[in-house]
C-alpha cells in the first residue's frame, strides 16, 4: 500500500519531527521525494509598498518615471528598472505579474490581503501562505519550526485558524546569535531541570489532565527542547558560508537573510519569510528606492543563483513582493502614494513559467491595466505549483464555515 506525503507526513505535528523515530524520519524523506511538485517557499517581503516604476515595471521615456531609467534583461523584450543590473542576468528564471490588482490600499490591510489572499474580515483570521503550507505541505525532516519570519515586521505570517502553532518563528539579523534557544547553564544542570520540571508538570496534571492537553503546554515544550538541541539550528548561522558566497547576497541584514532562507529549507523547513522594509516613499521616492534597489538586487539575485547550483530551484517557490505599489503621478515633496491598480511582483523556481512579464501598465494610470491580475490569483498560482489544490477547504473553528485555501484562479501563462 502506497501513503502520499499527506498521509504519513500528518502524523507529525507543530514545529517538526523531533520526536519521530529515526526510520520514521527516513520514510518522511523518501515519501516526499516519491512526488514531483516543490516543496518550499521563500517570500521576500518588500514592506510599505514599493514603487513598480522604480522596480519591475520602468517606463523611462514618461513623464511619471521622474527620472528612473530601464535596464535591458536576459528575457527578450523584459526591462527592470535601473539598479537591477545583476537580478536582469537572472530573469530568465524570473516571472513578473505586472498587473497586480487589490482592494486594500492600506499597510495593515493589504498586508494581510497580499499574504493570506483575503481581504480581512471581523469573523475570521486567515492564515497567511506559509501558514498553510506548513499545513498542507509534508511535515518534512526539519525539527526546527518549519515557518520562520527573518527581519519580521510588524505583521509576519500567522497561523490564523489553522492555530498559533502555525504562526510564523521570528528571527533578527542572521548575523547574530539566535536568542533564546541556548541553556544559560551546563548540559547535566539543564538535564536535572527537565526531570525536575516533568515532575511538576505531571503533578499539576493529576486529575486535570484534559484541561492541561488542552493548553499544548507539554507539546510546546517538548517541540522547544528538540529545537535547542537540534544540528539544524545551524542553518541559521551564516557565517558558516564562505566568504565569497556571504559577499554574493550583499553584507545587508536582508542579504544575510536571504542567505538563511536558502540554508533553511535546506534542511526541511517549508516557509521562509524575510523582509526589507521602508518602501513606504511618499518623500523623497527616487531617493529611497535607490538605497532599497541596492540591497535586494544582490541578495535576490544571489539567492535564484544559490538556488539553482544546489538544485533546490526547482523544488522552490519565490516570491518577491509588497503589499501594493505606488502612484504614477509623483507628489509635491518627491514621493509616490499608496496604489492598488496596476502593480508588479516577481515570481520564480518552482517549475514556473519564467523570462516573461504578464500584463501592461498605463504610464500615467489613467488607463485600468491589461490583463489584470487580483491577489487571490497569485495566491492560487503559488499553491499550485506546490502541488496543493487552492480549491481544498478547512473549517475555521468557532464558525465552522469551510473556507478554501484560495478563492483565486491559478494564472494560466505561468504554470508549465
């Protein structure tokens, strides 16, 4: 009898496999090698919405561009922005979806929409992608949290009604030591403590057990001892790279970052999200998506690079995008405004259809944008390259209403 990678794989639940035997874990491993569709995503987070003239969709010879001029790409016909000069040698793995459109035009709001595929409503919360990945997708060999946020902001990924469990673990720069997951005394000491805590523990649950399984506390703790003492907490620390490959992603927070994101799925986690903030141009736009442009073309860049010599291209998604972009017409102080009617993201790896850009701008925003594209599509599309079905339904507790993972269509020009 053959078990999909759901089937055996659920048996396993939170953060990981920690407390799965050792040919439980080789059978996870090869269930998921035993079906074809990727198996990570890594969501590059352009917090407070950066401009699409300035970024993926330049039309240098308008009046809007205010200056911003294009760069020639290696996809035929395919123009970045200028200050894009080494992520324009990658975009033949690269797919941009210039005619995004939302409904929510502010930051809360279209963060929310942009990373669950809903708008927000009072009588749920949704989850965001990476949550349902961690889901849906196959438990996987990682006994470290298989959802982490890195730079997170001030809305990383949650789990919404699939559970906190689910939310995303939030780590700062890759260049420091992860806090929080290193005994304060000696490995003996520490061990003495854990006994000591199971006794209390088991006292405090006698005659009150379903009210303490209730709480996930012993689930909590047991997933954050198998975190601590996990070789894979090491993929968090980049310095463990060469130094030439380090100087590749940029010496950035976001660069490092990025370069954890590659190391981290590496060893099974399913959902990496990091984030560069400070898009947010109403003033001065030119001049801070300049000093932003500086610092996600090389670590974007290095990443699909990264990605293909180590084969994970294909087996990953990536996502590159904000929460809106920004207005043709440049304000009185220099800057661009909040803009939900025609902006871009990039999508690669994952088996996508790449070197191509979808959908067409009007320079001047006075025209709709040619084949608009609603967030929920994108959603769909990502889901779908991940081998999940975006028509599939779980049931938010509470209102017991089904909801689907996406309420999109997948985008038919990008998937093979």
């Amino acid at each position: 009898m053959r078990i999909d990678r759901r089937g055996f794989l659920s048996l396993g639940v939170g953060a990981g496999l920690g407390w799965l035997t050792p040919a439980a874990q080789i059978l996870a491993r090869q269930a998921e090698k035993a079906d074809g569709p990727p198996s990570s995503l890594i969501l590059l987070w352009l917090a407070g919405g950066p401009s699409q003239l300035e970024t993926f969709d330049p039309h240098p010879d308008s009046a809007s561009a205010g200056g911003t001029r294009a760069v020639e790409t290696a996809a035929k016909g395919v123009r970045l922005a200028s200050g894009f000069e080494r992520l324009a040698g990658e975009m033949g793995s690269v797919a941009l979806v210039r005619s995004m459109t939302s409904k929510e035009g502010d930051h809360e709001r279209g963060t929310y929409m942009l990373k669950t595929g809903y708008r927000p409503d009072p009588t749920v919360v949704h989850p965001s992608i990476g949550a349902i990945c961690c889901h849906e997708l196959p438990v996987g060999p990682a006994d470290i949290p298989r959802h982490v946020s890195i730079l997170a902001g001030q809305w990383p990924g949650r789990g919404g009604f699939l559970g906190g469990e689910y939310d995303a673990f939030q780590a700062d720069d890759p260049k420091g030591k992860l806090p929080d997951v290193s005994a304060f005394v000696p490995s003996e000491r520490d061990a003495r403590r854990a006994l000591d805590l199971d006794v209390v523990d088991r006292a405090f649950a006698h005659g009150r057990s379903a009210r303490v399984e209730a709480t996930l506390h012993r689930k909590a703790v047991a997933s954050a001892r198998a975190m601590m003492t996990s070789e894979q907490l090491k993929a968090f620390d980049v310095g463990q790279e060469s130094a030439e490959t380090r100087a590749e992603y940029g010496d950035s927070p976001f660069g490092r970052g990025c370069l954890a994101a590659r190391r981290l799925i590496e060893v099974g986690v399913r959902c990496v999200e990091v984030t560069l903030d400070g898009w947010d141009s109403h003033v001065n736009n030119h001049e801070v998506h300049r000093r932003l442009v500086g610092v996600l073309d090389p670590a974007f860049s290095a990443l699909l690079r990264d990605l293909r010599r180590r084969d994970l291209l294909d087996r990953t998604v990536v996502l590159c995008c904000g929460e809106f972009g920004r207005t043709p017409r440049i304000n009185p102080f220099g800057g661009r405004d909040h803009w939900t009617n025609g902006f871009s993201l990039a999508l690669a790896g994952g088996g996508l259809n790449a070197g191509l850009a979808l959908g067409e701008t009007d320079p001047e925003g006075v025209k709709d944008p040619a084949r608009p594209v609603p967030v929920q599509d994108v959603h769909a599309t990502v889901l779908s390259a991940l081998g999940l079905d975006p028509a599939r339904e779980n049931v938010a507790p509470v209102t017991g209403r089904p909801i689907k993972l996406s309420e999109g269509r997948p985008i038919r020009e990008l998937l093979g």
